[in-house]
C-alpha cells in the first residue's frame, strides 16, 4: 500500500521574538489541510532550523519571524541548507516583513513570503503546487 | 544502493532520505532492508509509552542527557498520531527536545502514524532499523499518547517504559490487562504532584502479586523530568534490565520473536494491499463491495467470493510476471 505522498512541513521561529501565535495557527491549518507538520518552538538559530530539517526530510520549511531580523535569518537559513547540499526544499517565510523586503528576501532565494491576512487556504495551495519534491 | 552507502558512511541526511521511504513505504524498502541487515543488532532499543501529557517526551530529552553523558550515541523516534479526518499531524515531541539539535551523536525522527492504530507508526521498526545500522547505540522510541491496549512497542524495543502520572489510578486500574502488563520498568512522572507515592505502592502490590516473570523484579519509580529528577536511576535501571535479558539469553529470544512478528505482519500488509489493489482494478470485484456497502450482501460471502475469484488469481500471477 504505497502511501500517498505526505507533505512534511518544519514550522520554525527563528531568532528572539516570543510571537508563535502565526506559527501556531498556521501549524493547525496545515494540519487540517492533510499535511505532518513539526513545529520546533520559540528561538531557534538558523543551525538548529537546518538540522532538524536534514533530520525531519521536510519538504518545506516555513520561517516565521516578527522581530525585524528576517533579513539576517532568513538568508542564512538558505546558505546554511545549501552548504549541506539540500536544495530540493520549498523555503517559506511570513510574519511582519516590509514589502520593500520581500524581493530581497526572495532574491536570497527564499521562495515565497505569505504577510498577515494571508488565507491558510492560500498557503496550502502555494505548497501543494510548489513542493519540489516528487 | 548509493543512498545505503552513504547512511552507513555515516551521512545523515541519507539516513533521513531512507527514514523517508520506509515511511512511503517505497518499492525499494526490500532492497534497502536487506543491505542493512548485516549491520544490525548492536543498538538497544528502549520503548516510552503511556498516556498523553505523562512527560514521555521531556523524559526521552533528559534521558538522552544521560546516555550522552555516558558517551554513547541517541538516535530518537517520536511518534505522534494522524488525523483520521486530515490525514495531516501536528509533530509535536521534537520541541522538547531543543537541547539536543546541535548535539552531532543525536538524531531525532517523527513519525505520524498515519494508518496505524497499535501506538507506533508502522514505519518505526524500519526506522529503528536505519538507526541501528547508521551506528546509533542507543534507540528511543516515543510512542504517541497511548490508552490501555496499544502495545505495539512491545514488538519494536528491547527494553519497555511504561510512563504514568500521579493521577494514573488506583488499585482497581493497576490490575488492569494491556498497558500496565507490558513494562519492564514503571516510572511515575510528575512526581511533585500528589499521589505519585501512593501509585507507586499500588503499582509495587500488583507487582508482587503478579509478578511478569522470576528473573526480573520489575521496577516502580519515580521521576521529575523537568527537574531532571529521576532521570539517572532511570538509565541504570535500563542497563539493569539489559543485563538481566543478556544473561538469560532473553536478549535474543525476544528479538527472535519480534523478527517473526514482524515477518507475519509485513506479510499481512502487503497482501492486504496486493489484494484491494487487484480488487479496486477488477470491475464485478467492485461490484460485490458495493454490494456490501449497501447491505446486499453479507461481508462474509462475499469476501469468500474474492479469496477464491480465479480472476483476482490470474492477475496477480500476471502481474507478478510484468513485475520481474
């Protein structure tokens, strides 16, 4: 009985604001849209976020930052990915982000930023279509 | 196969890719199970089970503390449950985990359940299995928040941890069958809290009246995991536990009868899942299951008319042929 593909987010906060209630929400939506998503908790580095990523196999992870530093944490949750050579993962970023930032931030290969309002539903389209694993 | 090579090189993220397609049950599992197989058996594998909210996970982080400690190496499988109605799950045990991302002898895995109902996502042993092979000492498996008759652990660990809390019961729930019959170890978490004394007693009565088996005094403890009480005489009741099944040879007498277990139910699964592929693709197969929806026929009958459809037979035996 080949499984049918599962689609597994890492649901991670990154650096020192205390605000996972996005996070929260979006971790239970996701749920509700047939998705496994690991949820890491509050103030993690960037190295904790890519190793657990490597560990977990996600096909995305989803970065949640309100503290303003997303511009420093976000990039270096790519390079640090691709210094270990994973390549193949749907990166994801939301919270309070600038709209000057966001080309920026995609530019440093972060694939898509989702703003406050954004449906649930929305952003479980975006992964369904995006993921770039088969 | 590169991918095996490569988790046996010591790569992790090879061994999360393979994790991956146990997981997806993937045509390749076979090949890749067999590659392993003579790099297993020097991992012990030890089993945390209980109801949900008892502490399993903080337990499972404090006690890895320990074994690091030691300077032996963790690999960790955390199980949590699927939604029946979703499919999805929210994975939940790593976050108590955080001490231990960085920690490079340290690897942890959830797991949904997805369809499995004893507690542990089918995918565990086979998960179990890569740990071993990648050369982790020690195995931790999380099962998720279990009732009285998930007892799925049993078949993957060497050593079973039945964790309750205080509020657990009385006398009456502690002569109960299934849960309570399978540790090799109780730990009463949460141990500030009332009552956790008088659980333990409880437990030790029950103990004394019944006991599992004459080399080995089940022990009844307590802990603290968040205050990291407890957590020490845990691990030596582990290795006292290990050493008891060593000596007696039980060691290898239970492996022997999870590896039969385990045949008979990866024999179960796949024919399960040969047959209603082959049912789903046959047309008047499809119509004696509506019939049964329905109610028009009785499950029995008609579920003899399809283990002895010649039909079904027929393109099995053609499909086996395509596949070689």
């Amino acid at each position: 009985m080949a499984e049918e593909k599962k689609i597994r987010v890492l649901m991670a906060k990154p650096g020192l604001d205390g605000h996972d209630r996005g996070a929260r929400v979006l971790t239970l939506g996701l749920r509700d849209e047939g998705m496994e998503v690991i949820y890491t908790g509050l103030r993690q580095s960037p190295e904790m976020i890519v190793q657990a990523a490597v560990q977990e196999d996600v096909d995305v992870v989803g970065l949640s930052c309100l503290s303003g530093a997303h511009k420093t944490l976000f990039p270096s949750v790519v390079e640090q990915l691709k210094s270990k050579g994973v390549e193949d993962v749907l990166i994801v970023g939301g919270g309070i982000i600038p709209k000057e930032d966001i080309s920026f931030l995609k530019e440093k290969g972060i694939n898509a930023i989702f703003g406050p309002g954004t449906s649930i539903k929305e952003i479980a389209n975006y992964l369904k279509e995006n993921v770039k694993r088969s | 196969m590169e991918l095996v090579d490569s988790m046996l090189a010591g790569n992790e993220q090879s061994l999360a890719r393979l994790i991956t397609l146990v997981e997806r049950e993937a045509f390749e599992v076979p090949e890749i199970m067999s590659r392993i197989y003579p790099s297993l058996g020097k991992a012990y594998s030890v089993g945390f089970t209980g109801p949900p909210g008892g502490g399993k996970s903080s337990l499972v982080d404090r006690l890895t503390a320990v074994i690091r400690g030691k300077g032996f190496s963790v690999g960790i499988i955390a199980c949590d449950p699927s939604s029946p109605f979703s499919g999805g799950a929210v994975l939940g045990d790593r976050i108590r985990m955080q001490q231990h991302y960085l920690d490079k002898g340290v690897f942890i895995r959830s797991l949904a359940t997805r369809d499995s109902r004893g507690g542990l996502s089918r995918a565990a042993r086979g998960a179990l299995k890569l740990m071993d092979a990648f050369g982790k000492d020690f195995v931790l498996v999380e099962t998720v928040g279990v009732g009285q008759t998930e007892l799925d652990i049993v078949d993957a660990a060497d050593t079973t941890v039945v964790v309750l809390v205080p509020e657990a019961g009385d006398a009456i729930q502690t002569m109960k069958a299934g849960l309570l019959e399978i540790a090799d170890i109780f730990v009463v978490n949460k141990a500030d809290r009332e009552g956790a004394d008088s659980l333990v007693s409880e437990l030790e009565k029950m103990l004394h009246q019944s006991p599992k088996q004459e080399w080995w005094d089940v022990p009844a403890m307590t802990t603290q995991a968040v205050n990291d009480i407890g957590t020490e005489e845990l691990y030596q009741n582990i290795v006292s536990h290990r050493e008891a099944l060593e000596q007696t040879g039980r060691l290898a007498l239970h492996r022997q009868r999870q590896r039969k277990g385990e045949f008979i139910q990866t024999i179960q699964h796949r024919l399960m899942a040969r047959i209603m592929k082959l049912v789903e693709t046959d047309g008047s197969m499809m119509a004696s299951l509506e019939d049964v929806e329905k109610g028009k026929t009785d499950p029995y009958s008609a579920s003899m008319e399809i283990l002895t459809n010649k039909t079904l037979l027929h393109n099995w035996l053609a499909e086996l042929e395509r596949e070689n």
